[in-house]
C-alpha cells in the first residue's frame, strides 16, 4: 500500500551525482513509526541535490513488539530532475522488499516522463486490474512522493504538493492542502491518498481515499521541516515522529 511506502523512507548513504561543478546539498532524516501506541519501524532517509538533480534513498526496517513478529524491510532508490520547484521528473526507481524472508526487486526507468518497466524479480503474476505503464505519461515513482513530501521545504512551499504516482502497478495521487499554523510555528497540512486504479472494483468501492496529517516546525534561515505524520488505520493511529 502507498500509504505503508509513504512511512518507508530512505538508507542514510552518500549518493553520487556525477562530479560537483555546482552546489552539492545533503539532506538526512530519521524516524520512529508507531502503530496504535506500539513502536512498530524505524525510517532513515538521506537526498542528495545538485542544480536540480536529485538522488534519494531510503529504508525501512521493523523493530520493537512488531519487529519480534515480523522481520520486514523495505529499500527504494529514486533519481531524477526539478525542473522547478515542486515539479518532479524522476529517471529511475530501484526497490527491493524483504517480508518474512522472502524478497523482491523491481526497477522502473522514465523516457520522455513514461515509466517502463525494467525488472520484476520474481516475475509478478497477471494481474488484470494492472494499469497500463504505457499509459502513465507525467507520473512520479513512490520514492519521489516521499522524497517531495518529506523534505525540507521554504515557507511558501509547505502544504503545497500534488503528485500522481504509478508503483508499476496502479496509480494514486498524493496531495498536501489547508496549511493551518500554530502559536509555536508549526504548520499543519491535511493530506490525503487517493487510490485511482489498478485495484479491483470492489478495493475501491470499500475505500479509495486515506486521510493524514502532516506537521512541519521551523529549522530556521526560512526553512520548514516535518516533524510528525498521522493517520488512522485499521490498527489503531500510525504516527511517523521525527527523531
């Protein structure tokens, strides 16, 4: 589910991006991710910018009650450009999940902003609802959405995001709206995950859209950072907190 990838975010590595005739900007993260009151993950992510390239990466791992039950991870790579700012052009998509030692990798690369698919290992089954790659001209890969949703932004860029996302397959849509500030700085963000196609019929009658809560705190010098997620699911509250 996206809104699972959406709390998995990046490795804390050094990405290459080429040799550095301009301005190199690295940026880290680290969070806790709770589950109805029970530590359940831990993320880490780390981006790299140069001009308007980008190199992201990130990974989650179970831990506390939930990791002594179920050893999971996952691991997603994304490159790609911002032409300006706020507008994403990824070029490549790297995962890899590991779930009760059994693991998977894809890759996706973008021509002329369509995705293509590259690799699925192992192959995955036939899936009618799947959505068409071919058709998915402008769409972001879901480590892009978390890297556009997570970063530190200026002020004039908190709660503005809207994103079309294909996974390889099904797409969504990620948006941020309704920015609303507290006495202390913060500014909290409605958002919501909308589910588009590429589930069945019957998925998207039950549920198509997941609400959530993004608040961001003053780093300082004009910039904003997240510092906590939240939305309801079946299990009780997840919150994403910031270390």
């Amino acid at each position: 589910m996206m809104i699972t990838r959406f709390f998995a975010a990046a490795l804390v590595a050094s990405l290459a991006l080429g040799q550095a005739t301009q301005a190199r900007a690295t940026e880290t993260g680290v969070f806790d991710i709770s589950l109805g009151g029970i530590r359940a993950a831990v993320v880490q992510y780390a981006a790299n910018t140069e001009g308007n390239r980008y190199a992201v990466t990130g990974k989650m791992n179970t831990t506390g009650l939930l990791g002594a039950v179920v050893r999971a991870s996952y691991e997603a790579t994304a490159r790609g450009t911002e032409p300006r700012p706020g507008q994403y052009r990824p070029t490549s998509f790297t995962e890899v999940r590991d779930a009760s030692k059994e693991v998977s990798r894809a890759e996706m690369l973008f021509r002329s902003g369509r995705p293509q698919i590259k690799t699925y290992d192992p192959p995955r089954k036939s899936d009618r609802h799947a959505v068409d790659p071919a058709t998915q001209s402008g769409t972001v890969d879901p480590m892009t959405v978390i890297y556009a949703a997570l970063r530190d932004q200026p002020r004039e860029r908190v709660c503005d995001l809207s994103l079309q996302v294909f996974d390889g397959k099904r797409r969504s849509e990620v948006r941020l709206s309704d920015p609303a500030e507290a006495s202390d700085g913060r500014i909290t963000c409605q958002g919501v995950y909308r589910r588009i196609a590429g589930w069945s019929p019957e998925s998207l009658a039950e549920r198509s859209r997941f609400p959530f809560q993004m608040t961001y705190a003053p780093k300082g010098e004009g910039v904003w950072r997240v510092v906590r997620v939240t939305t309801d699911t079946t299990f009780g509250r997840a919150v994403l907190q910031r270390r």
